[in-house]
C-alpha cells in the first residue's frame, strides 16, 4: 500500500481483504497527498456498518479491538482521529441503519464510553449496545 495511506488506517484494516477497494478508492482519491487519518477512518467506520455482512462479525470485531487499542494506548492525535473519524462514522452509520446497531456490541469500553458521551451530547441517552435497547 502507498505511503499516500496513513499508517494507523492501515494497522486498524490490516488483513482485512474487504476493506482493501476502500483503501484504493481511498489512496486515488487524496493523491497526491496523504489522505487525512480522521477522514479516512470515517470511511472505515461507514464501510464497516455498510457493509458488515461482507466484512463479517469477526473482522469487524478485530477492527474494534484495534480501535480500543488505539484509545487506550495511542497518542491523542490518533485517538481523536479513532473517536471523531471512526466512531462518529459508526454512529452516523447506524442512525441511518438501525438494524445494523448490534455492530456496537463489539465495541470495546474506551468506545462505548465515547459513544455514549457523544448520543448525549447529541441527545440521545439510551445506550446503543444493550440487547434491549434500553
């Protein structure tokens, strides 16, 4: 892959073949700068929700740990790109796939609570991953 990717996009979709047409669409897009990592894991985030039944549970879950990762370990410019790219994506995602909210529940702590501050600060206070949805 192009330097033109940046590298914690890479390392969160790493050996996952169904995210690599994003990552070129990705990559022609932006040349020849380097596309911006919140930008780009917005894209992640929507392709993620978009497209989990091809992506599948289990990949989507690996991509989740990666993300909890970076939350918990990561310099704050990666983790505001993680939180306001990628899980603002998510969420956004969600909203306008409703069905497809129990893509949270692979969500890790450090995710669950940005997301939760962020449907409050956007109004909504019930939390997304409960099965009951309450």
């Amino acid at each position: 892959m192009s330097t033109n990717i940046p590298q914690l996009v890479v390392d969160v979709v790493s050996g996952i073949a169904a995210f690599e047409p994003l990552l070129a669409a990705i990559e022609a897009e932006w040349q020849p700068d380097p596309a911006p990592p919140t930008t780009s894991l917005a894209d992640v985030g929507r392709e993620l929700v978009e497209r989990i039944d091809e992506i599948g549970r289990d990949n989507a879950a690996l991509v989740f740990q990666r993300i909890e990762h970076v939350l918990s370990q990561g310099s704050e410019r990666d983790k505001d790109a993680v939180a306001t790219g990628f899980l603002e994506a998510v969420v956004g995602a969600i909203d306008r796939a409703p069905e497809r909210e129990w893509v949270l529940q692979l969500a890790g702590p450090h995710s669950r609570d940005y997301v939760t501050a962020w449907d409050r600060f956007n109004g909504i206070e019930r939390p997304r991953w409960s099965p009951d949805g309450g």
